[in-house]
C-alpha cells in the first residue's frame, strides 16, 4: 500500500505534515488506496498525496479549473494538477486546498 511505503520514506516526516495539515481542514477524509493516498469530503475527491524522491506531490484532481496565481501547479493533462513541495507550506497549501473544496461544492450542485 502507498501510505506504508510514503511511512518508509526520508520524507516521511513532510509526508505526516501535510497529511495532520489535509485532515485538519472541516469534513475531509483520508481514504488509503493500494496506490495513492486519496483525501476528500462528502461531495467527493479533493486531492491525493504521496511521497517523492524530492518531497511529496499533491495532485488536485480538479486542479485544471483552479487559480494559478502562484505559478506552483504543474501538468498539462485536462483535469489534474499537481503541487510539488520540498517543504511543509500550510499557507499554499490553504490557497489551493480552499478552492479544491470549493469547486466540490459548485460542481456538485
């Protein structure tokens, strides 16, 4: 499983971080796949993480419809963008994790 691998990282302790950090935002979830590890709210997938060679990677599934004013987003595909970090940041974090939360709302209406 991914979670057990992301544990045996040297990034493990970015990894725990911005995982406490995902958890505490209201109503998210952490649900443990066989290859991610995936966080969402009752509308649905928010984002998933895991762990890197350089960090962790945070892919916002509907990360194709956010606001990009911090140029960190990465990807090209139709619908997911990620967010690289070599460092626990909890106020990009908030940028992008608000809006993913969001757009569950909008588009779940």
């Amino acid at each position: 499983m991914q979670f057990d691998t992301d544990l045996l990282s040297e990034h493990k302790e970015l990894f725990l971080q911005a995982r406490a950090y995902l958890l505490s935002f209201p109503d998210i979830t952490e649900i443990k796949k066989e290859r991610i590890t995936t966080y969402m709210n009752v509308q649905g997938g928010i984002c998933h993480m895991r762990t890197m060679p350089y960090g962790i990677d945070l892919g916002f599934l509907k990360g194709a419809k956010m606001k990009d004013d911090l140029n960190l987003l990465t990807g090209k595909g139709k619908i997911l963008r990620v967010l690289s970090l070599k460092s626990m940041n909890k106020d990009v974090i908030k940028y992008y994790m608000d809006q993913a939360v969001d757009l569950n709302i909008i588009t779940k209406n």
